[in-house]
C-alpha cells in the first residue's frame, strides 16, 4: 500500500509504500516487491532500472535501513531482478545489514530523493507510528498537579525527527473542568476519585492528535481539542480493534462542540481515521 500522508510526513520521505511479510517471504528470505502496491516504482527510481542487476545479485545496492528496533543505519541489501527477460523485483533479507523480519511484520520502501531506505517493523509498531506518547502518563499526571498549582511548565510530545510539540496541562485541566469531570464518550461510566482534586479521575485526550500538527493548520493544543475520558476510553481510542476505535471516533466527532473544531480546521471523519491509523 502506498503511504498516507501522515507516514510521508513521520519518515520524510517523498514517496514510500509497504506490505505484510507473507509466510514464504520469511520461508524464503527474499521479499517480492510488487508493481501493484508501488513498491517496485519507488525503488526502480531510487536506484535506477540499468543499476539493478539482473540474474543472480553481484553485490549490494547502497540503501538506509530501518532496523525492526526502529534504528536508522546507512547500509547495502541484494536487490536484483531474478529471472532473465522479466521485471519480478527481489530484495533479500540480511541480518547482518539489518534489514531482518517476521511473518505478519510490515516491510516498507520509501525515498528521499535519490536515497533509497528499506525497513521493517513489527505491525503493531508499524500501526502505531507518529501515535506512540512515551510521556503520555507524565502528561495526565502533571494535569492533576495543575489543579493543585498552576504554574507548572509545559510538556512536551515528541514526535517524527525529533519534532517536539508544546502542550500546556493547564489547558487540558481548563478543557476536563469544562467537561464537567465526565468521560465524553461513555458519560455513565463509573469513575473513581482523584486523590489529588476531590473529583471523578478523568483524562485528557487530543482529539486531533498532536502528530497531525504539520497537516493541520493552527495550534492543536486548545481546549476545543481536548476530550475528556476515562482511562479504559482512552486507552481504546489509542489501541483498541479497528472497529471500536472507529466507533468511538465517530461518536465524538458527531458531538456538536467537535463539528465546530473540525469545521474550523477544515479535518474530515475520513482525515481523524488516517490520523489514527486506521
């Protein structure tokens, strides 16, 4: 499949697209690029199609690698066109380079320029690319601490490239307060008491993620952007099935304070969708 605009963006790349590695992929240590998925055409430009060995592979074509762990490493794979007179595209598995993976992983091609970068991640990694928050329990805690002193300092979300993103606990206490201490998306939850404020505990979620920030105009940090939910939601909305995910999405979208936010930053159900990996 081709990239989406948010996997360009996280990688930088100009043009990229992946694939689930299949049983003889991994059987046979060797990945077919396919023409269907556009794979084939991204690293045909990249390398050039008379740089390409034919028959077997003499040598290595110099590509980065992104390791399974997620490191970056400048690197060489075989990649070849194995069968005289036809255009099937091979690139070989190597340990050793880095360029390592499992049944059901996501392999993926991207370039930028004329620099060709080849990869593979476990699915739930790749899934979840430019949506990890390392520092998202730092972030609920130091809200519950602004309830208490409100001269705390920003914190930051990191994100693709180093790329951090302020974000204020202050406005995520104002947008909970607002809320009315309720979880949005299942109002009769039952929630227990915070021991920091004295009331239900909730948690602050970006509706738009803060990973959208360079395909979205405006801050995203704002209170209209700020849902307020329950753990158990929150950690749906993040990892939960396709299905239920959607769901829940959907059903803060539809909420009128949300239309108003999306309408103004001009994201569709389709864009919230994409940006959540789904």
């Amino acid at each position: 499949m081709k990239f989406t605009r948010d996997q360009l963006i996280y990688f930088g790349a100009e043009d990229g697209a992946w694939s689930e590695v299949t049983v003889d992929e991994r059987a046979n240590s060797q990945i077919t690029v396919s023409d269907t998925e556009g794979e084939a055409e991204i690293v045909i430009h990249a390398l050039g199609k008379t740089n390409i060995p034919r028959g077997s592979a003499s040598g290595k074509s110099p590509v980065t690698v992104f390791r399974r762990s997620g490191e970056a490493v400048e690197s060489g794979l075989k990649i070849n066109f194995p069968k005289q007179g036809k255009d099937e595209l091979r690139i070989y598995r190597n340990t050793v380079a880095g360029f390592d993976y499992e049944k059901g992983d996501v392999w993926f091609v991207f370039r930028k320029g004329d620099r060709l970068t080849v990869g593979s991640f476990p699915s739930t990694k790749w899934h979840a690319l430019g949506r990890e928050d390392k520092e998202d329990a730092g972030f609920q805690d130091e809200i519950e601490k602004a309830f208490a002193d409100e001269s705390l300092d920003d914190i930051y979300f990191e994100t693709s490239g180093g790329v951090r993103i302020k974000r204020d606990p202050r406005v995520a206490m104002a947008a909970i307060r607002s809320a009315g201490y309720i979880c949005e998306y299942a109002p009769g939850t039952k929630l227990f008491t915070s021991r920091v404020n004295g009331r239900f505990y909730v948690e602050a979620h970006h509706f738009i993620p803060l990973s959208a920030s360079k395909l979205v105009s405006g801050k995203l940090d704002i209170k209209e952007n700020i849902v307020s939910l329950c753990p158990h939601w929150h950690r749906a909305i993040h990892h939960a099935d396709a299905e239920t995910a959607r769901k829940i999405i959907q059903q803060l979208a539809a909420m009128s304070s949300r239309q108003e936010l999306l309408r103004k930053k001009k994201v569709t159900l389709p864009d919230l969708f994409e940006f959540y990996g789904l």
